[in-house]
C-alpha cells in the first residue's frame, strides 16, 4: 500500500525506532521536493532553494550514513543511486529545474515506500540517543 508522504512533529520524531526514521527521513525529503517543484512554478526562488537544500540536507545524511561493509551490494547501490539524486538536485537550485526534482522524487519514492512497509511491520529497535537528536535535527527542522 502507497500511502503520501508526511510531515513530523518533534515528538514522532523522538518516539520512532530506527526503521521509522529512516522512513521519516524519505517522507520528508519527498515533502521538500514536491514543495521545490511548487515554488519553482511560482517563481518563489527563496522558497525553492529552502526546501531543495533540505532534500539535499537528508539525501547526504543518508548517502554519508551508509555502511559499505554491512550493507554489501544494496548500500553499493544505494551509494551511487544517492550520489546521482545530489548531481541532479544541482540543476533544482543551478537552473530552476523542476523536473530535475520531479526525477529524484520518483527515485526516492520506491524506496520510501519500502522503508515505510518495514516500518509497519518491524519490531521496535534500540537507538541511541545521539543518533535521535540527528535525526530530529533533519526531520523535525520545518516544526520549528
């Protein structure tokens, strides 16, 4: 089931497992993006880059976040899939590109709805309290 991406508040944030964030991360970077998409269509340039370079914020997060030696092949995959979203989000802020943006949000979208699935159906996870407040940090920004 595909369901939209949402917006957090500190406290979803603070309460999530690892998983759950990580699907918070998705969600809100898709956000970002729709939301640049927008802008650029109103020729809100401020607006635009606001919510490109959240995108971009959570997609480096991600990108530098990702263990090759556990992960293997998929965080391979992943490595060069997040590597190519950041070339293209360049183009969202460089040349007022929206479908630049329309691009990394199809890609991101799989694999939202992924993380999200997991997020329903896996058991709850310890997480350090370090990693919460980084996450949060990212996720829970436009609450503010």
């Amino acid at each position: 089931m595909n369901r939209e991406p949402r917006d957090y508040g500190p406290e979803q944030v603070m309460a999530a497992d690892p998983v759950t964030l990580v699907a918070m991360l998705y969600d809100k970077a898709v956000l970002s993006l729709k939301a640049a998409v927008q802008a650029i269509h109103k020729d809100e340039i401020e607006v635009r880059w606001k919510n490109s370079h959240r995108a971009r914020e959570i997609i480096n997060h991600l990108f530098m976040t990702l263990d090759l030696e556990k992960g293997g092949e998929i965080a391979s995959n992943l490595e060069a899939l997040y590597a190519y979203m950041l070339q293209r989000l360049l183009d969202v802020d460089l040349k007022n590109n929206a479908r630049a943006a329309e691009e990394v949000i199809e890609l991101l979208e799989p694999l939202r709805a992924s993380w999200s699935e997991l997020a329903r159906t896996s058991a709850d996870i310890k997480i350090d309290e370090s990693d919460i407040v980084a996450v949060a940090a990212i996720v829970g920004e436009a609450a503010a």
